[in-house]
C-alpha cells in the first residue's frame, strides 16, 4: 500500500480510512446494528490489508463506537492510528477536559490517542480559544499524540493557529456532489501543508448508484443541503435542495464508471482520493467485501481526463449549492467558517 503524509505531521496514513461511526450501534441508531463480531471481522481485515487510520468519535454511538474499536483493536493497539473527535465542551466543563479524555481512552482501551480532533467549531470565538487551550494541555500530559480538527474552515484554522495549536488535519465533508471545500479550505490547507481527510465520499451510498430513486434513499440520509428541507422534518437547512438535478447527475456518473470499467461507488472515491491535498478518504464499512472494494478504490489513481470530466458532470450541483461546506445547515448557519 502506497501511505501518504498527514499534512507536515511525518505521519504517514493509508489512502482508505476506516470510519467507525457505525461501530457499537444497535437497532435504534443512525446505521443501525453493527454487532462486535462484525466489527472485529472488519477491523483484522483492515489491518491486514494495510489500512492505519481508524475515525471515531465521542459522539457515535454515545460512546459505543469507542468502546467497540478498542475491543477490537485489543492486543494490535500498535497497528493502527486512532484519529478521535470531541465536541466543544461547554465553559463550564472546562477543567473536567483531562477527565474526558481519560475516559474516552478508557473506553479506547488505550493510553493515548494518535490524533484528538475538535469534532466541530462553534460560533463562539471565546469558546473556540478556551476548547483549543484546553486540548493543547492534554497534548502537553502525553494522553493526546497530535491535534487535528474537523469541520474547521479558514478562519477557524487561522485562530487555532494563532492560538499555538498547528492541526495536522482537517476532516472535512467531500464528494463529487459536496464539493464546497475547493473554493477556499482546500487550498488553504494545500497551502498550509494540513492534510485533508475527506469524509463521506460516496455520500452514505448515494453516489454507488444502489438507490433505484431518491425516495428510496432513508430519510436520516436525506436531511442534507442536497434534498428540499420542506418534505423532511428531520432537516433543518430550509434550502431547496438539487433534486432535479441530482438523479441527471447519477445517470451520468453510471456512464462514465461504465466508460472507466468501474462502480459508480469506485470511481467516486478514486475522484476524492486523486484530488491533490487529500491524505485520506474515509469510508464507512458495513461488510468486509464494501470494506475491500473501498480500500482499492481509494488506491486506484484516476486520468487526468476522467478527473475533469467528472468535474464537469459535478460543476451544476456545485453552482447550485455554492462554497457551504457544512452539509446539513444553510449557508447562513454554517457551523464551517
Ligand atoms: N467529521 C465529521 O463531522 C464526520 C461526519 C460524517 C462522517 N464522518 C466520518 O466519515 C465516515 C464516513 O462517512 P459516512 O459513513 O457517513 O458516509 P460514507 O462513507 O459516504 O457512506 C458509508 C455507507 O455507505 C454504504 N457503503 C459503503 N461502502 C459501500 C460500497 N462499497 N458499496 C455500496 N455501499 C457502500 C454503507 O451503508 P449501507 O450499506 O447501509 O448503505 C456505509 O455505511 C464515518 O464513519 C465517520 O467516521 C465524519
């Protein structure tokens, strides 16, 4: 496997990254069930095939997510890389910080964590500075081995910085219909030598071409900016969505994956993979085989010539939605800034 550098960190990181939201649910969560045989299934195959980077957070699963990746990880800690998101925690909760983190490394079964992200900025710049403090002196006490963020866009960036925290990463939502981060925190982060590790490549299945219609997508995968907020009350964004536009560009993708030899799912992920400045894709797996297909996916190196005419198909959806890189909310809400 070809690893590549996270940003100027000198760690170098598989091409696919495992994303474990799924891990530790059950019949009532977001991806549902995912038993811990499962799990451990998917995570020696990952291993073994070369993946090192393993994306959890606090927030999935309430915890579970954690839980089932460090039982899974047991006895081959060393194998892997944890890239692990907090949320911002209130003023108040401030100096419980180092408590946090000990029980999340608790539930790792792990004494550090290789990358600490915050999962998402807030809006309040005072709060933004106090959570930065705050996990930069966990990183000072050896629990936390690198400081990433997510969801972070420029300005949020340039205050990390300004606050002494030098983020190896950013976690960022990229796709071929999510495309907001080029305008601005790509080049950005290219400029700035931070990896890009891009989330939800193929848009939770959309863009693998399983779903016959768009009213076959479940509703919890259509509250994004790309589906009209009115016909969904689980979705808060109010936009109008680019659902005339969306099935026009699936057909299109089909063609050109037929043309490449591919899946319209693979070739979705050799796109985001063969964009410059991004370290690692990450991928949600259910199965062991989506696992495999994803991982070579991610490896396959895309023409030049195919990389533009998949910009091109994409270029109406990116016009219609614009620079938000925040899925879920109105370009006015953003919580990405
Ligand atoms: N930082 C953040 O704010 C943030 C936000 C969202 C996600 N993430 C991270 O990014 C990871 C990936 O995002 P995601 O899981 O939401 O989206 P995704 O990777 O675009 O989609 C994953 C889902 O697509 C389906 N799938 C995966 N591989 C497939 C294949 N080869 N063929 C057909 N279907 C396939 C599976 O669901 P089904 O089989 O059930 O259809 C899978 O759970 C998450 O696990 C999480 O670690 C981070």
């Amino acid at each position: 496997m070809q690893y590549r550098p996270l940003g100027d960190s000198g760690v170098s990181v598989s091409p696919l990254t495992v994303g474990c939201w799924s891990f530790g649910g059950d019949e009532r969560s977001y991806w549902g069930g995912q038993s811990q045989r499962e799990v451990d299934q998917l995570v020696r195959e990952a291993l073994d095939l070369g993946v090192n980077l393993f994306d959890t957070a606090f927030m999935y699963n309430e915890g579970a997510s954690e839980i089932s990746l460090g039982r899974a990880l047991a006895g081959q800690r060393e194998r892997a890389l944890i890239c692990n998101k907090i949320p911002i925690v209130p003023h108040e909760e401030i100096p419980a910080y180092e408590d946090k983190i000990t029980a999340s490394l608790k539930r790792l079964r792990t004494d550090y964590i290789d990358i600490l992200m915050i999962h998402w900025p807030t809006r309040d710049e005072r709060l933004l500075r106090e959570n930065l403090e705050a996990i930069l002196r966990v990183q000072q006490r050896g629990l936390v081995h690198r400081i990433g963020v997510s969801n972070f866009g420029v300005r949020t960036l340039q205050i990390a910085r300004e606050m002494g925290v030098r983020p190896v990463a950013d976690e960022l939502a990229y796709n071929l219909i999510s495309r907001g981060i080029e305008k601005e925190i790509l080049p950005y982060c290219v400029k700035e030598e931070i990896g890009v590790v891009a989330y939800m490549p193929i848009m939770q299945g959309i863009l693998t071409g399983k779903f016959d219609s768009l009213g076959d997508i479940p509703p919890a995968r259509r509250r994004t900016i790309h589906f009209d907020s009115r016909n969904n009350p689980a979705a808060r964004h109010g936009g109008p969505g680019v659902e005339t536009e969306l099935p026009e560009f699936l057909t299109k993708l089909s063609e050109l994956a037929r043309q490449s030899g591919m899946t319209p799912g693979d070739l979705s992920i050799a796109w985001v993979s063969s964009k410059p400045g991004i370290s690692s894709v990450i991928a949600g797996c259910r199965s062991v085989d989506q696992l495999r297909q994803n991982v070579r996916a991610a490896e396959t190196p895309l023409a030049a010539d195919m990389v533009s005419l998949l910009n091109e198909a994409s270029e109406k959806i990116l016009g219609l939605l614009g620079p938000n890189a925040d899925l879920w909310e109105s370009p006015a809400n953003s919580r990405v800034w």
